[in-house]
C-alpha cells in the first residue's frame, strides 16, 4: 500500500510553489484508487484551508509549466476541483483561466467538465450562478449551462432561454439539450420553446444551439412525433448559416437519427448547400454519411452524396468523402455496383474520379466488377455508353473496366456486342497484356465467352503480326538518350516516394533508420537495470507493378484524347 | 587495320559491292582504268579493265573478273555465269575484239577479283587452267581478300595519305558501330580531317573523295553485318556535304581532276542511296503495313523515342525517294518505270508508316517540321493522290490543336532532348510561354493545308495561334549568302528566319506572305547546290542539321493560280 503524503509535506510543496510539479507526476502514484485517496486527502486539506489548491491557477504556477506537465497538472486538478469548497466567482475563474490555456488541445474543456460536477456536487452554488447571471454578471452567464445542467432544471432553462437573447440564451438553450427530461411531456414543452424562439428570427449561432439540443431530444425521446421534429428542424435549416449546417452534418452522426426519416431528409435536403470550402463541416459530413451507410439509410446517404456531387461546383472534391467511399467500397457488392453504373452513367467528373481512386484491388489491376444482369437491364446505347465511361474512367485499372465490358457482353444484344467487343479489343486486350489472362480464365459456359473469344483472337492476331517485325537497332534510343531517361524517372521516382512518405502513417508514428548495408538489422533498447536487449529486424523488400498501357507508348496523345472523350461525353436525353 | 578490311572484303554481299571500289583503288595504284562496271552491255567476262605497271615493272593491261565473297565449287564451273566460262570468255572475245587498238601491244593479266578466299577444292582447277592457258601473252593473277586489302592499305589508305590520328578514327567508328552516336563521331573527324587534307589541291580532293569512299564502304559493310546502319547513314549524309563543300569551287571546270572529283562525288551519292536504301527499303518498309509494327520495331519505353524515331524515318524515305526522284530527273529517263514506280513505293510505304504508327500525327518537336516537309515534298514529286496527305495534315492539326489546348504533349520549340523528355515539367502559363516560344513546323503545315483548301482546319489553327499560342513568333527558315560556305559544313548560324507570319489571319495571307518573302529572296538560287541542279543536297543538309526546309522547294506549287 502506497504511503500518501502528509499534511507537512503537502504544505512544503505549495510554500515551495512545488504544487503543481507534484500535481504532473501525480504524486508518483500508479494506482487509481490511491489517487483517488490523494484527491480526497488535497481536497480535504483544502477545504480546511491547510492550504490553497485555487491559487496554482490564480498565480499562473500552473500555466507556467512546460505544455504536456500542464496537462497531466490540470488533468490532476479537475479531479480534485469537484471536491473543493471554494467561491463560485473564484471557481469558475479558475476553470476559465485553465480552459483558455489549454487552448485548442482536445483537453481543453476538460475544467468545465470538473465545473459541471463541482456544481452538482455543491447545487446552492448554482442558484448563485444563475442568479448572478440573470443580474447581469458576464462570468456567470458564460458558466450558465454547467449550471443549469447540474440543476436539470428544464423548466428554468426554458424559462431564460426565452427571456433573453444574449449569451444566456445560447446557454440555456445548450443547456436544455443536456438536461435528461423528466418525461416526454417536459422534451416536448422544450420543442414548443424552440418553436417560439424561432419566430423571432433568432441568428445563426441560436438556430445552430437549437439544432443540437433538439438533435439531443430526438435521441432520448425517439417517439417524438415526426410531425412535430420535422418542420421544427426543418425551420431551423431554412436560410441556415455554416454554423448551423455544420451542426446539422453532425446530426448526422446521432444514430436515433435513422427513425426520424423526415428529419434526416431535412437536414440532408440543407446539406447540399455546403459550401465545399468549409473543409471542417465537410469533415462532419463525411463522417455522419459513414453512420448512415452503416445504419440502414445507404440510400439516403448515397442519394445525397448524387446530388451534392450534381451540383456543378467546381470545388467539389471526392477525397474529402474518404469515409463514405470507404464504406461504400467494402459493403455490399450489389449495392457498390449500382453505385457503379448509377454514377457512370451520370457521368459527373467528381463521382466516377472518386470511384476511380476508390476501387482497390488486384494490385494495380483493380477489382472485378461482374455486374449483375438486372443492374444491367437498360437500353443497348445506354449500355454502350456505360462501357465507354468505364473504360473512361477505369482504363487504369484495367480489370475493373474489363469486367464491366465482359458484364455488358453477358447480356447485350448482337449488335452491342459487336461495338462493346471492339472496345473489348482496340482499348482493353490492345493496352494491357495483363487482360489477357483474365479473360482466358473465364468459364467456358460464361454468355460472353463467344464475344470475348472473338476480341482474343483479334488481339493474338495483332500480336502475332506484332511479333514478326524484327527489331529495327538503328532507330533505338542512344545511350546519352537513355541517361537522361533514366536521370528523369529517378527524379520522378524520388518525388513519388516522398510524397508517398509525406502520406504514410508510419512516418507519422515511427522514426526512420536508414540501414546502409545487410538485408537484417540489430538494435538494442536499455532495460530498466541498464541491460540490453537485443531487437532484430529481417528486412524485406516491397513493391509495386503495373502495366503501361501500350498506347502510352505508341500514341499518348490518341490515347489521351479518348479518354477524354469517353469521361467527358453525355448521353444524349 | 588489315583484318580489318579483310574482313570488309569477305562481307560484300553482292558483285558490284566490289566494282564501287576497285577502280578508285586502282586509280591510286596508279593504274588507267579503261573499262568501268556497266549494266546491261556485253562485257565478255571483264568488268574493269586497267592499264598500269605490273610488279615487274611492266606495263600491261589487266582484265579483272569480279566475284563476291568466296569462291567455291559452284562458283568455278557448270553455270554460263561461273567463272571459268567468264574466263573463257574473256580469252575468246574480249582479248580479241574489246581491247583498245593503242593497248593491243601489252601483255595482258586476267585477274580473278574477288573478296574472300578461294576454296581448297576450287585450287586444283584454278592451278590447272592457269597453267593450261598461260601464254607469252596472257598470264593469271589471283586478286583474293588478302591481297586486295594489301593494296588497299598500300594504295589508297598509305599511312602517308591517312594519318594514324584518321586511322584511328576510321578504326574506332568502324569498332563502334554498335554505338552509333559514337561511331559516327568518329567518323565525323575522320571526314573532316579528308576534307581539310583535300582543300589543299584538286588531286588531293579528288583523292580525299576516294579514301571518304572506301572508307564509307567498309564502315557501311561492316554495319550492315552489326545489323545497325544508323551510323553509316549519318556518316554518308555527312560525307556527302563535305565532300560537296570540296568540290563546288571547281564546278564547270573541266580538267581532268574537276571530272574525276565529279565521279566520285556520284559515287558517294549512289553509296549514300545504297545505304539509305538498305535502311529503309530493306528494314523499315516490309513492315511498315503492319500495325504499330515500326513503333514496336524500336526498343524504346517511352513514347518520346517513339515518335522521334517515327519521324526521323519518315524523313528519311521522304529525302531518300527525293534523291531517288532526283536521279530518274538526271538522266533523263522519263520512261524508267522501276525507278518511277521506286519512288511511288517510297510515298505509299510513307503512308502505310503514317497510318499504322499513329504517333505520326503527333510531332512532339518543332524540328520534326523538317521531316514533315521531306516527306510532303516526295509526294509533291510523286504525283499521288492528295487525300492521305490531307487527311495527315488535318489530322495533325487537329491533335496539335487538342495537345496545346490541354497543355498535353503539343510539340516543343526545343530540339534538346532533356526538354522533351522531361516535358510537360510543368503547367506553368510561364513555361508554356516558354516552350512554345517559336515554331516553322506550324506555317508549314498551315499553309499546305491551306492550299489545300482546309478551311475549317486552317482556321483552327489561326484561332490557336491567336488565343493559345499569340506569343509564338511564327517562322519560316530561308539560306542566305553565308549559308553557301556553311550549310554544307554542318554549321548552324547561318541563314535567315523570316519571321512574324501572320499564321492568325488565316491561311491565304499566310501563303502570300510566304510567297512574296521567297519571291523577294535573291540568297537562294545562288546557292551552289540550287545553281548546278543538286537540290537535294540542301534537302540533305537541312535533314542533317536539323534546319527546316526552305519554302522555295514548295511554294511554288501551293501558290494559288495568277499569284
């Protein structure tokens, strides 16, 4: 059992203003519980006023600490601050002052969290605050919410949530989302609130507030009418500013939110005018269209990413769904391959890009697409353009563009065979060799055998005729030539690789050894008495490989131009 | 050295391989050739015939029967072509009817001239006609690989003629046709240091066109077997121009020097056609109908080398079938069907190269305007239908007009190969600007298309040059009075850019602009080339140094009628 310190030697340590550094080692204590015993025993010796925990914060000794010992510091204080008996105006200064140097590290609001706690442990402090703040005191109406929320006082909150349209609105409206209400009666009195406050025209920030706590309410009380949620939401969303939309991305992350369709069409109806520059409520979105997609709403997730892609901006950019994508790519493979020929056929330059870097698999190659025949039930044109978007879009990942060739073959008609058949051949066989193997690995009773077979035999004829022209020496590149080739492809390749370093997590979470010799490598780490052990490693190389297509070389710019063409044609109406 | 061209020797493939040499190697042994190879006359078994002094120190006339390679079995007997009925031959009727009333007096030698060896089991029979048919008068004399190079190497190449420093040249090019790049460097030197010994006498011309000659043979045989004649067709471009440079003061002149120069300069011309045409009729052509076939040909991984191998062929069959066109003109045979129908090939296997190697619609380098305006000027001469070559050109223009507009791979005013390679470094306005600086690839192939009549295409090209490329200085490359001294020398600053072509107020204001600047120009048919009628010679230079080719070999023919 650990020892804890005495009442001597904690007074010895804040005479000394060595406090706060035992604060940050947490007095050297390892176990919980006697931490736990030690926030008992400060607090007590505060409260006996053997000593002053609040002036660590008052004479900034602990703001003076180095950036990680402050934190383990206040993290140490919060859990003593519940404890302490202590002014309110002295208290919430105190959480003040540490919550502004914490700044905008994820521990910064760590102090109001102690505050909430401080003034449900001691409730009369709260009626001070809010009575304070009700008279006008500007500290009292910043630390309204924590106490109302201590209170759970709805009521009340409604109360001033009405009567004023300061600062003190916002927190009790905040408020009023924390507050667990007694009964659904009391959520749906809080809506009406809304419903009143909202007629006055309140700001972006007030709707913004709204939002979230009526988002809060729709989460405990699920039974809510839609009738009444809905166009409560939905006036909250109309002229809406970014605070407000972004909120309303977050929305999206509340998973009652799937029950309540007519609010979750509202607000994904206002989120499709996102400005695409705010880059943080994109962030939101992104993460709340993952929720969705894993939550039974996939088709309202991915009709709203259609449409937000439809748009037309310019600024659009498809990376910024990394979650989304994701979630699409590895779900269900019917669902993904309608998403595949919805988007295609679309041709919107985001959506088929984001696919493009999306689809993995197969190395290079990318994953095999075999889209199903009820998918694939549209007009022979329509099939033939899907074809051409594919190869548009996919042709550098040759397998996933094949396979929806060889999906269109399975159930197209003569004609369209024919024309998917040279598309087959002259763009696919004719560029990558690779291609070759997998449609020589098709099943021989597969409905497109005959077609495919035909566009083989035209590339091995191709090839054949290919591979009887000898090599002609005089015409090749000099050895100067090849220098400064392989000058530049060294260049480029160092610029891949640190770009590929510059994205990689390892380089963010390990340090880097460059080993100059040996294919093994030692190393040894320092043990507590000073031993070394020994770490070795087995080095092993990796790579990547890929085809170039054969047009790359014989005729870029063709190449280049077609598929262009391909990604940028529309279907006609 | 002696291996060398013993090796040479053993490697000709056919007999007139060893004809293109001997008289020269004869003539700087000192000895009067009488008799040259001819086609298509009766030569009763002798194919050169010379007169000179034997090692005895007799004058006598010598009768050389040629045969390449080997001789074997087959070759000595059983066939009206083999050797011993072409010896009889030359006993019965050439001895007695062709050898000139003033040498009749002289003992005669037959020689049997011929590059390789002569085989064991042939020996006995060679011995025993020798033996049989000497007589006071007649004698025999085998004249194998060994012993040709022995006077090859004590005649035309004596060290006192060929110093060791272009010996070793010679020797390192020959060693080095696997490289060509570096072969022809040195070979280069080797060419030069001819052509300053010959700028000393009009012997010393003529014999510097003779050593450039053999010299070119061996390095072109001995290639031919590396199977790689890349340097040999460079070394023969450049030879041609310097040996041209040598010969053009003493032009009109008609000693004896002045004619045998003359000689050898068509010799050279014939050796280039051979080079160039071994190239291309035998290497390139035979597959330039099938697809992507050249583009395969060339073992290159990256599309730049691609299609500057592409165009550089193209610009050879386009000069080569313009020698060609240039020869049958010469001598006046209008009806010679095979040579007419020779260039006919030239123009169609350009058009089966174009269409079956699609980077030929895509010059990547301004330069490669050169190689385009080679291949237009054939067809220009071929007098084939136009509709390929519209068809090329507006092709041409459409992908040029998509690679700016993209910022993609449009053609470079930079000729240097890290440039290309390394383009697009970057989408800069500023390197753009920068890249697209200037162009004569783009008035060329404008105003063709504008004669023409592409409207449509010509005024593409107008709106690019006036939105895209309105910094672009548009220009054409004319010779001008310095470039008489120095076209042919492979130099560069010479000559005058005529620039600013209003290529943005479409194609007729363009092709009048051109007309009037080569009709104002006084420079151009002075050039020596231009006044003795060897127009292909400044063809041959503006391929060899890069330059583009003048419009007065075109604009003759693209002028709208009454202009």
């Amino acid at each position: 059992m650990t020892e804890l310190p005495s009442s001597q030697v904690l007074i010895a340590l804040a005479e000394n203003d060595q406090l706060v550094e035992a604060m940050a080692r947490r007095i050297e204590l390892g176990d919980p519980d006697a931490a736990q015993d030690v926030v008992k025993h400060w607090a007590e010796f505060h409260n006996t006023h053997a000593i002053d925990l609040l002036q660590v914060v008052e004479r900034g000794q602990i703001q003076r600490l180095p950036s990680h010992k402050f934190f383990l510091a206040m993290s140490f204080l919060c859990k003593i601050l519940p404890e302490l008996d202590a002014p309110s105006q002295r208290m919430m200064s105190c959480v003040e002052a540490l919550v502004a140097h914490a700044g905008d590290d994820l521990a910064a609001t760590q102090p109001n969290g102690a505050l909430r706690e401080w003034f449900v442990r001691w409730p009369e402090k709260s009626r001070e605050v809010i009575s304070a703040s009700m008279a006008g005191n500007d500290l009292a109406s910043r630390h309204l919410t924590f106490a109302l929320e201590a209170l759970g006082d709805a009521a009340e909150a409604r109360k001033m949530a009405l009567s004023y349209s300061d600062v003190r609105q916002l927190s009790a409206i905040t408020a009023l989302g924390r507050i667990i209400h007694v009964d659904h009666a009391s959520s749906l009195d809080t809506l009406a609130t809304f419903t009143r406050i909202m007629e006055n025209h309140p700001g972006d920030e007030v709707r913004a507030c709204m939002l979230v706590s009526t988002m809060a309410i729709l989460a405990r009380w699920p039974q809510t009418d839609p009738a009444i949620a809905a166009p409560l939401v939905d006036g909250f969303l109309k002229d809406q500013g970014p605070i407000t939309l972004h909120h309303a991305a977050r929305a999206l992350w509340v998973d009652e939110i799937t029950s309540q369709e007519d609010v979750l069409n509202c607000l994904l109806k206002a989120l499709e005018s996102v400005d695409p520059t705010h880059k943080g409520t994109l962030e939101e979105l992104d993460h709340g269209l993952f929720r969705l997609m894993g939550s039974g709403s996939s088709a309202a997730s991915i009709s709203f990413v259609t449409k937000f892609f439809s748009s037309g901006s310019d600024n659009l950019d498809f990376e910024n769904f990394e979650n989304f994508t994701a979630s699409l790519v590895s779900g269900p493979t019917e669902r993904l391959h309608r998403v595949v020929v919805e988007w295609l056929l679309l041709g919107n330059t985001p959506l088929c890009l984001g696919l493009a870097r999306a689809l993995e698999g197969n190395g290079m190659e990318g994953p095999s697409l075999d889209v199903g025949p009820e998918i694939l039930s549209i007009p022979s044109l329509t099939q033939e353009f899907l074809c051409r978007k594919a190869i548009g879009w996919f042709f550098h990942k040759p397998r996933t563009a094949t396979s929806i060739l060889v999906s269109v073959l399975r159930v197209c008609d003569e004609e369209t065979a024919g024309k998917v058949g040279d598309l087959l051949a002259e763009m696919m066989l004719l560029n990558f060799g690779c291609m070759k193997d997998y449609l020589t690995g098709l099943p021989s009773d597969d409905p497109a055998r005959s077609h495919v077979d035909r566009a083989l035999e035209r590339n091995n004829s191709y090839l054949e005729a290919l591979r009887a022209v000898p090599d002609i020496n005089e015409f090749d590149p000099s050895e100067s030539q090849l220098q400064i080739q392989q000058a530049h492809q060294r260049n480029q390749m160092r610029e891949v690789g640190k770009l590929a370093m510059d994205k990689s997590i390892f380089s963010k979470i390990c340090r880097t050894a460059t080993l100059l010799y040996g294919n093994r490598g030692q190393s040894f780490i320092r043990e507590a008495q000073g031993h070394l052990r020994p770490v070795e490693m087995e080095m092993k190389s990796f790579g990547v490989t890929f085809e170039t297509p054969r047009l790359e070389i014989i005729d870029p710019i063709k190449l280049d131009y077609t598929l262009r063409v391909f990604r940028s044609e529309r279907l006609e109406k | 050295m002696k291996l060398l061209i013993r090796d040479y020797l053993a490697s000709l493939k056919e007999r007139n391989e060893l004809d293109a040499i001997l008289p020269d190697l004869l003539s700087e042994l000192g000895f009067t050739v009488i008799s040259r190879p001819g086609r298509g006359t009766s030569q009763h078994g002798v194919d050169i015939a010379a007169v000179g002094e034997d090692e005895d120190g007799e004058r006598k006339i010598f009768l050389f029967s040629l045969k390449q390679g080997d001789v074997t079995r087959q070759d000595w007997d059983g066939n009206p072509q083999a050797i011993r009925a072409s010896l009889n031959e030359i006993r019965d009727a050439y001895i007695r009817n062709r050898i000139p009333v003033r040498y009749q007096t002289l003992r005669i030698v037959i020689c049997l001239a011929f590059g390789g060896d002569l085989q064991e089991q042939v020996r006995d029979s060679w011995g025993g006609y020798t033996r049989e048919n000497t007589t006071d008068r007649i004698a025999f004399e085998e004249w194998n690989g060994d012993k040709i190079a022995g006077l090859i190497l004590k005649g035309i190449l004596r060290e006192e003629i060929l110093p060791n420093d272009l010996r070793s040249s010679f020797r390192k090019a020959v060693a080095m046709v696997d490289e060509p790049d570096v072969s022809f460097a040195h070979f280069l030197r080797l060419t030069e240091g001819l052509h300053r010994a010959g700028d000393i006498s009009n012997k010393a011309k003529v014999r510097s066109a003779r050593q450039l000659n053999i010299c070119l043979w061996i390095l072109f045989v001995w290639a031919r077997d590396a199977g790689n004649l890349e340097a040999p067709y460079r070394a023969s471009e450049i030879g041609l121009l310097k040996m041209w440079d040598l010969l053009r003061p003493g032009i009109g002149k008609k000693s004896k020097d002045a004619t045998d120069l003359a000689n050898s300069f068509i010799k050279l011309i014939q050796l280039h056609l051979t080079i160039a045409s071994e190239l291309i009729e035998k290497k390139v052509l035979p597959h330039a109908n099938v697809r992507h076939g050249f583009s395969r040909a060339i073992k290159a991984r990256d599309s730049l080398d691609v299609n500057l191998a592409c165009f550089e062929v193209l610009g050879r069959i386009g000069l080569t079938g313009l020698w060609l066109h240039w020869l049958l003109d010469r001598s006046g045979k209008k009806g010679d069907d095979e040579m007419r129908q020779g260039v006919v090939n030239f123009v169609r296997a350009g058009f089966d190269l174009i269409q079956n190697n699609p980077t030929l619609y895509s010059p990547r380098a301004d330069r490669q305007g050169t190689d385009i305006a080679l291949f237009l000027l054939l067809w220009m001469h071929s007098g084939q239908g136009a509709e390929e070559v519209v068809s090329w050109l507006s092709e041409m223009a459409n992908r040029i007009t998509f690679a700016v507009q993209s910022r993609g791979l449009y053609p470079l005013s930079s000729a240097d190969y890290r440039d290309l390679s390394a383009h697009p470094r970057e989408r800069s306005d500023e390197y753009f600007k920068e890249t697209t600086c200037g162009s004569a690839m783009l008035p060329l192939i404008t105003a063709w298309l504008e004669a023409f009549r592409q409207d449509d295409v010509v005024k593409k090209i107008s709106a690019l040059a006036q939105k895209e490329l309105e910094h672009c200085t548009f220009q054409l490359w004319m010779p001008d009075s310095n470039s008489e001294t120095e076209l042919f020398s492979g130099m560069l600053g010479h000559g005058k850019a005529v620039f600013d072509l209003p290529l943005c107020e479409g194609g007729r204001r363009l092709l009048t602009t051109i007309a009037e600047a080569c009709r104002t120009d006084t420079d151009f048919p002075k050039i020596s080339a231009v006044k003795t009628g060897f127009w292909p010679l400044v063809l041959t230079a503006c391929h060899h140094s890069r330059f583009p080719i003048p419009p007065q070999f075109w604009i003759q023919a693209l002028k709208p009628p009454g202009e």
